[in-house]
C-alpha cells in the first residue's frame, strides 16, 4: 500500500511513477534545491509521465523524436518557448540523471531545443501619460521636501532614461567613490551603467529646474554626511524598491491606467525620442546600450506609434490590412 502523501512536500502528489520520485528525492535531499524548484521539476516530470503512458512506451524507452514531438505538441497547444524550454530543462535534467544511474544510453532530450518565443516589446508611456505623471503634484499631505524629491526623480527617469540603479547611485558632488552625479553647471548626468561603463546624458531645463527644488530642501531630512543625492525618512540613500514603490503610487494618483515602474520611464524617454528624431544611434549613446541591436526594439515602438497615428488619421486606415 502507498503511503499517503506528505502536504509538505506537493512534488508527491506529481510523481506517478517511481524512477520519477528517486530523482525528485535526489533534486531534493542531495542537490538541496529550493522547494519551489523541485515543485517546477515536478510538474514537467508529470507532462512527461502522462505523453510517455498515452503513446504507451516506458520512461527509459523514449527516443528524441518523441520528445521533439511532445514539445511540438505543446507548442500547438499555446505554450509559449520561454515555458516549453523550462519544461524540457526538466527532463533533460531527469535523462542526465537517468544516464549516471545506468538507466538509458542516451539522453533523448539533449539536442531538442524549444521554439523560439517573440521578444515582447517593453511598455512605454503615451506622450501625454509621461507629461501628466511629470506634472502630478501628489498627496496633500506629503511633505514639501517628498514631493519636490519624487519629482526630481520621475524627472530624471524620463527626461535622461536612466536605469533605476544609475538613479539610486547618484550623489550630490563627484567624489573618489562616487558611482554617479549631476553636473548642474554642465547639465549632465554623470552615471555607471552596466558592465562598469561610465557615460554622461543631458539633464534638461525641467529635470534641472526640479532638482533645484529637491536640493534647496534635501539638508531637511539627509543625514549628516549622507552623499546619495535621493534620501529617504531615515537620511540614508533611497533603494530601488522603494523608487518603485513611490512611482507607482504617483502614477495611480496621477490617474494613468497602467501602474508605472523605474524601466517604463526609460522605455518611454527612449521611444519618444526617437520618435522625435529617428536617430537610433543617437538613441543608443543616450541609453548606454553596448550593442545597437539592443535599441533597434525601439524601431518597433516606434513603428506602433506610426501606425496608431495612420489608424487614428487616414480616412482609409480602418479597412484590412494585407496578410491579416
């Protein structure tokens, strides 16, 4: 008789068939994996128990043209490749172990790869969204110093595309240890981006003017010595999360439709840009992007932009489009 299964442990409740429990057991008390890990393990070793017992073939029997077979069947099915490729981590990982045990002379799974899945193009703002969130005044009650504070900083993050990690290691002068600062005499952002790589961006008239008004009230609740250049209550350089979570409440009171994180502020000052100017090359210093390829998605935004704008204009716009 089978013993019952432990509530503690949801992978049980997956594995039908016993080779299938061994290796959980071993992702699981000899490799130490997270829980959460063997529970993703166990949930694609289950959609290999049940395609193996439809096609009525043992685990140890499956060749690779089943697997690719499978997979393809789960393309069909509206899987996408992010969540097939996980899938087949899954039993790549259960064949290789498979193999150490003696159990199969190949690994069926090793050469099958998942369907590619289309980059999804990242959110930016609607011109007027990005002006709107700009100019929101936030809460009555918020201190004058919290609210010129989250302005500069939702002025940066638009007016400069900055990344929020570039934002959060900005400090008030340049120093021997700074990761960044603002040349407010030259208007630049002087910052550290990714791979170590120093570059500077244009600060413009608003961003400028905003964190006039954040410095002239930022010695009210900065710590002595503090050298970030955006602190919290405490006087300590303000984290990431906590940008994240003042910019989506900003933007719920603001009234956009769509909560509003760090990276969509960098999105939206990269599409309209570009839109403004078709410089992608330009687009790409700005960003601090090593590859130009890394900023042709913007081509794709923009695209969209063009053809909202046809769609809202032409009088001819509505009737179907060739191959749809």
């Amino acid at each position: 008789m089978n013993a019952p299964a432990d509530p503690a442990r949801p992978e049980q409740a997956t594995a039908a068939d016993p080779l299938v429990e061994r290796y959980l057991e071993h992702v699981r008390v000899e490799r130490r994996l997270a829980q959460r890990t063997v529970e993703l393990y166990a949930l694609a070793l289950r959609r290999l128990v049940d395609q193996a017992q439809a096609t009525g073939i043992a685990l140890t029997e499956v060749q690779s043209a089943d697997i690719r077979r499978w997979a393809a069947q789960l393309h069909g099915a509206g899987h996408g490749g992010r969540g097939i490729a996980l899938i087949l981590s899954g039993w790549r990982g259960f064949y290789r172990w498979l193999g150490r045990e003696g159990r199969v002379a190949s690994n069926p799974v090793q050469d099958v790869r998942a369907p590619k899945s289309a980059k999804p193009l990242p959110k930016a703002l609607a011109v007027d969204d990005a002006v709107r969130l700009a100019e929101h005044h936030g809460d009555e009650g918020n201190a004058p110093w919290l609210e010129a504070r989250d302005a500069a900083i939702v002025e940066l993050l638009y007016g400069c595309g900055l990344r929020v990690g570039e934002l959060v290691g900005l400090d008030v002068i340049a120093g021997a240890g700074a990761r960044g600062w603002i040349d407010l005499d030259g208007a630049e952002a002087h910052v550290l981006g990714k791979g170590s790589k120093r570059r500077a961006t244009p600060v413009g008239e608003k961003a400028l003017a905003a964190l006039g008004r954040w410095l002239a009230l930022r010695g009210q609740v900065a710590a002595a010595a503090e050298p970030a250049l955006f602190v919290g209550q405490r006087g300590r350089r303000l984290s990431a999360q906590s940008i994240w979570q003042r910019l989506r409440r900003r933007s719920l009171l603001a009234g956009l439709a769509t909560p509003v994180h760090p990276h969509m502020l960098r999105h939206s000052f990269a599409s309209h840009v570009l839109q403004s100017s078709g410089d992608l090359r330009a687009v790409q210093e700005l960003l601090g992007h090593a590859s130009i390829a890394t900023t042709q998605v913007y081509t794709r935004l923009d695209f969209q932009h063009l053809a909202r704008v046809y769609d809202a204009a032409h009088p001819r716009a509505k009737l179907p489009r060739k191959g749809s």
